[in-house]
C-alpha cells in the first residue's frame, strides 16, 4: 500500500508541471484581420441604363463602372460613368447633333448612424462632357431643344431602417436639359430585403419626380417603379433581373423611334465589385 501511495504521489508530481505549463503559456497570437479597403470599386453590363423610370440609352445596352472612397470619419467621395444615347436622340439629322455619349457622376457626402437609423447627406453633380446644345423649334415642346445645359446639380438626404431607404434628392441648377425647372425633387421608397436564401435579396422602389417646367403637350413631372430580385454570385460578382415602369407621358418622353422613355420593361444587369 505505502509503495503504492508512494508511486502515484511520485507520478502526481511530474505531471503536475505539465499541467502548470499548459494552463499559464501564452496562446498564440492570432493573426490580424486585414483592414478594410477605405477604395471600392464596381463595373456592370446591363441590358438598358434607366435612371429614375426613364431610358438613357434608347433602350439598347450599357457599360458602367466607378468608384468609391470612405474616410474613416464617415466622409466620402466617388465617380460613376455610364455611356448614354438620350441627349444626341433627340435631334433630327437636320440638327446638329451633341457629342455627349457619356454620363459622368461627381458626389461627395457623409453617411452616419444614430441608434439603428442610417443618414446620408451630399452633393451630386451629374456631368455629360461635350458641346453646347443647339435651340430647336420644338423648344416649347422636347425635353433638352430649348439648349438648355444638361449638367444638373442636386444635393440629397437619405434615411435608412432595416431594409427600408427614404431618399429626397433637390435640384439646385436646371434637371437634364429641361428648361426652367431647376429647384424641384425626387423622393423615392427602396426596399432591399435580403431573403437569407441562396443569396437572393428582393428588390422593391418608388419613386416621385418633379417637375416644375409644363410643355405644351404635357407635364414633365411622373411616377417610376420596380421590382426585382438581385443574386450573389460569389467572388464579388452579382446579377439582378428587375421591371421597371413609370407614368411618363410619351409626349415629353418619347424616343426617336416613336417609343416611350419610360415604358415598362425588363432589365438585367451583372456587376463586379472590388
């Protein structure tokens, strides 16, 4: 028995430094996560470009891409661009036609927080690069023929809850070439609801655009809508499918070949983000 007692205590001693050790040593460290890149960038393919209900591109494809950079103290800055067709397509060949097949998009703003509820606040200068516009004798009556400038500035606000996003965006110059309707907005309703599901996030919008100037045929001012669904591809990649649709009168938004602007259609679009 005493040899026995002598034996574990023996053993109890040489393994007790061994579980000292290995309840005091030091874990190892672990590596640091990379820090976020404060520089995002993203490029898309869509079927069409719409903006705010209406085709920029005479409903043929386009190419888009930007970028984004955040500072730390919530301040940020950006570019996008996109290849347009809506200001050359309302000219005759009689008329000399604009060179401006591009939209270029300056903002710069800041985004916070407050108890859950997202704010955004800037500036928005959308640029089309080119020559002056020519005065037509439809001035009273087609959307950029008064030669109007289509550089528009607007500043916004947007509040943001859950998946829901209230954004009211003010005209402080002329909007797109129409003549006299600079100090007028649009408020719109996104609704981006991720599902959970196999990277399905449903899209929904409303939107309300105003329009102080009223033509001879008809009012400027109209409705817009979508609804659609967006995938997570992976490696940054995304596809969205979506109808859109507005109240846009043909009258004031009409395209070259007889079509409405912004009549309802299908949309689909693939985006790399980086």
């Amino acid at each position: 028995m005493k040899k026995a007692i002598l034996v574990s205590a023996v053993a109890t001693m040489m393994a007790a430094p061994a579980f000292v050790l290995a309840k005091t040593a030091p874990a190892a460290p672990e590596e640091p996560a990379p820090a976020a890149s404060p520089f995002t960038g993203n490029m898309t393919i869509a079927s069409e470009y719409r903006y705010r209900g209406i085709a920029q591109t005479n409903l043929k494809p386009a190419i888009q891409g930007g970028f984004d950079y955040a500072f730390r103290n919530g301040f940020y800055i950006g570019n996008w661009n996109s290849n347009i067709s809506w200001l050359s397509d309302g000219y005759t060949d009689t008329t000399p036609s604009p060179s401006r097949p591009i939209e270029m998009d300056f903002y710069g703003g800041y985004k916070g927080d407050l108890s859950g509820l997202g704010y955004d606040v800037g500036l928005l200068q959308y640029y089309y690069p080119g020559t002056s516009l020519p005065t037509t004798n439809a001035c009273s009556a087609s959307r950029q023929a008064c030669g109007t400038s289509p550089n528009t500035l607007e500043g916004y606000l947007s509040l943001s809850y859950a998946f829901a996003t209230l954004k009211y965006s003010y005209a402080f110059t002329n909007l797109f070439g129409i003549d006299n309707s600079k100090c007028r907005g649009y408020l719109d309703l996104s609704l981006n609801y991720d599902t959970g599901m196999y990277g399905l996030t449903l899209n929904g919008h409303v939107g309300r655009q105003t329009v102080s100037h009223t033509t001879s045929v008809g009012s400027y001012s109209y409705t817009d809508w979508k609804l659609g669904v967006t995938k997570d591809l992976g490696n940054g990649f995304s596809g969205s499918l979506a109808y859109i649709g507005s109240n846009a009168k043909i009258a004031v938004y009409g395209t070259p070949d007889g079509n409405n602007a912004g009549r309802g259609t299908a949309l689909l679009s693939v985006t790399k983000t980086f």
